[in-house]
C-alpha cells in the first residue's frame, strides 16, 4: 500500500521517513511546517492544525493517497467551491468567517461584491470567501439552506452563528461586528 504526502506541493522526502508506529497507523512528520499526518485505519481521516492555519486531508486507498493543504487567507476574499469550502472554513479554527454566496447573473450581488471585498481588507482578523452558487455548487448551497442571493453566512469554530440576506451592507457589518466581539 502507497501512501504519497505532500505539503503545499511539495513531497515529504526520505529523509524525513515514518516514524515507527505503535499499531497499524502510519505517521509522518514534517518538520520545516510542524505539519503531522497520520493515516489510521488507512480510512479517511482529517486533521486540522489551527496553529499552522493549514489543513491536511489524506485519503487512503490500496493504491495510492492524496493529501492536500488548505491555507487560510486574510485581507482578501477567497472564492471557494463545494470541495473547498469546509476544509478552509475548518481551517481557520476560531476565526471568524462570512461566507458571500451569490451567482453570476444577480444585480445585487454585483454591487455589494467590490464593498465585500473592501470589507476584507478592514478585518484583517477575519476571512472571506465567496461560493458561486452555481449548478456544480448546489449541493453545499443546499446544505447551508441558501433560498436568495446575496446570503452571507457567518461562522464561527465551525457553526452558522449569522445570516444576512440581500445586499445590505450595514446589515452585514453589524452582523461581522456583533460575531467578533462575542
């Protein structure tokens, strides 16, 4: 059984072999980020490092694995897709996230998306993402209950603490306020 890892691209190298395991898990560790990954059960299995404000994920198979990072970003808006979106909201641990879901054809979402974006340059402790709502979307778009667009969502350690619909931009910045400081 294979197991390939990489961090941000780059291949763990022999030199920085597996450590010796106390069961049937497999560990490896990468010293130049402090990034540990382990495989268990050869299963799938994810492992958030707040501290790193990365996140690995590893999919074992009897071929082969595939691990990928998530960095957090903050002071600009980061667009995200269904595969994309949990792992980057669990990556960013306790720090607050508002999420813009809006589509390419809305007016509305048209003219709050340059404000979002000067938002994320004022809040440089909290992230912000976009998911275009789009048919390859649906499903998360579904998932977290989305009817109009614009909908921000606001989460918190991992949870919807706040929802704003429409375009009102005072709405969403009362709303980001009241989340930060809680």
């Amino acid at each position: 059984m294979a197991l390939q890892v990489q961090v941000n691209q780059v291949p763990l190298k022999s030199s920085m072999a597996p450590v010796p395991a106390q069961s049937a898990s497999s560990s490896w560790r990468f010293n130049k980020q402090s990034v540990v990954c382990v495989a268990g059960d050869y299963g799938f299995s994810s492992r958030v490092l707040r501290n790193r404000g990365l996140s690995l994920r590893v999919k074992c198979s009897s071929s082969d694995a595939t691990v990928t990072t998530t960095t957090v970003t903050v002071g600009q808006v980061t667009e995200v897709c269904k595969d994309t979106f949990w792992p980057i909201v669990e990556a960013a641990g306790e720090k607050t996230v508002v999420v813009d879901m809006y589509t390419q054809w809305c007016g509305p979402c048209k003219v709050i998306a340059p404000k979002f974006q000067e938002l994320s340059k004022k809040y440089n402790d909290v992230v912000f993402l976009k998911l275009d709502c789009n048919q390859d979307n649906r499903p998360l778009a579904k998932e977290l209950g989305i009817k109009v667009v614009p909908t921000f969502k606001i989460l918190k350690n991992n949870k919807i603490v706040k929802e704003v619909t429409g375009a009102k931009l005072d709405d969403l910045v009362a709303a980001i306020e009241g989340v930060r400081s809680s």
